[in-house]
C-alpha cells in the first residue's frame, strides 16, 4: 500500500496520477485540511506534523510514503527518510525540477509556491547545481491554497490575484513555470492563461516516478 498525505486537497492530483498509472496499487490519502495551509507554518512544525501524518499511514498499513506537498517536501523530506530509513519516502520536488531544467530554451525558470516553499529555496538550490547558468525566479502565492479549497476556481476575484503574483515573473521573461504546490494545478488555466502559451508549465505530480 502507498501512502499519501498533503496538507488539504491538492495532493488529490498526485492521487490521480496514480490511479491512472498503477492502478494495481492500494492507496491511503489524508489531507490534513484541519491545519491548512502549511506554507505560512514554522518549519518545526511542519517537521512535527510530516512526521505525525506519516506514522498514521504506516499504522494503516503503508509500505511507502509519498509526500504531496512541495511546502513538507522542502522542509521535511530529509527528516522523514532519517526518521523512517526502512521504507521508501519520495518527495515530489526532483521530477519537476529535472523537467524544467530539460525545457526551458532561454535559462529563466519560474517558481510559484507557499511562503514557505519560496522561503526554503530547496527549488533554487536544485535547479542551480544541475545548471548554474540558470537565471531563477520566485513568486510566494499564499491565496492560492485557499481559494482552491473553498472551490473558488473560476471566480473573477481569483483571476484578479493571480495576476498580480504573476505578472512579475511574467515580465522577467521566464520560458518555464514550475508550480511548487499541488493545489496549483487546479488553477492551471488561469495561470496559463496570464502568463502566456509561451510558457511551459510544471506540474510535478505528472512526473513523479515510484
């Protein structure tokens, strides 16, 4: 059985995924919707919490831990492998970083995630040891977790934010746009459509390899 946990219903699309690709696999998800968003938590906290959820879910009977959430995926992923170092812990940041770095033409690579995602530069320090040459930059977006969760996906207002957090990456010329959250993806037309077809965007759970 696979185990995986978000802080709410984004990491459904990692779900998703999985179910359309190992369907032969029993999952168990929990999204911790209680103590949402975790991108504006301490990073001891989210430690706290990462190492909490992922007890539960081996009691469950979880052989492997998935992590679907980039903010715990920064900031916890380490810990978890050392706290857990007889089972496989995957962190859902590397596919989408190598993807990027495989995409992008002009070397300018967008990122948008929690506070505390962009704060941990765990993207940036990525991407650059597989390329220094790469010109990266960072956009905190910390309405996107709950306009997503309240459903408010196509609502003007939620346009109206959008561009705001992504007009400036937009302005600097970035080819290519990792979205550092698995809430984001559900926002993914509206991003597109303001930053421009020009733009590839990431979308990480796509690419995560088990």
């Amino acid at each position: 059985m696979i185990g995986i946990f978000d802080s709410g219903i984004g990491g459904l699309t990692v779900v998703k995924e999985f179910l359309k690709y190992l369907p032969e696999y029993r999952l168990i998800y929990l999204g911790d919707t209680a103590r949402l968003p975790y991108g504006t938590k301490s990073p001891n906290l989210i430690r706290k919490w990462s190492k909490e959820i992922s007890q539960w879910l081996l009691k469950k009977g979880a052989k492997i831990i998935v992590i679907a959430c980039h903010t715990s995926s920064s900031l916890a992923a380490d810990f978890l492998k050392k706290e857990f170092s007889n089972i496989p812990v995957f962190e859902i940041i590397t596919p989408g970083i190598e993807k990027a770095v495989k995409l992008t033409k002009n070397k300018k690579i967008g990122i948008i995630g929690s506070p505390a995602t962009i704060k941990s530069k765990v993207h940036q320090k990525k991407l650059l040891k597989i390329n220094p040459g790469l010109k990266i930059y960072t956009q905190a977006c910390p309405l996107f977790v709950p306009l997503v969760e309240e459903g408010w996906i196509r609502r003007r207002q939620t346009k109206e934010i959008a561009e705001e957090y992504l007009m400036p990456l937009k302005r600097k010329g970035i080819d290519t746009l990792i979205l550092a959250c698995t809430h984001y993806p559900l926002l993914k037309k509206i991003i597109s459509d303001i930053v421009g077809k020009i733009v590839k965007i990431i979308d990480p759970d796509k690419d995560l390899e088990i």
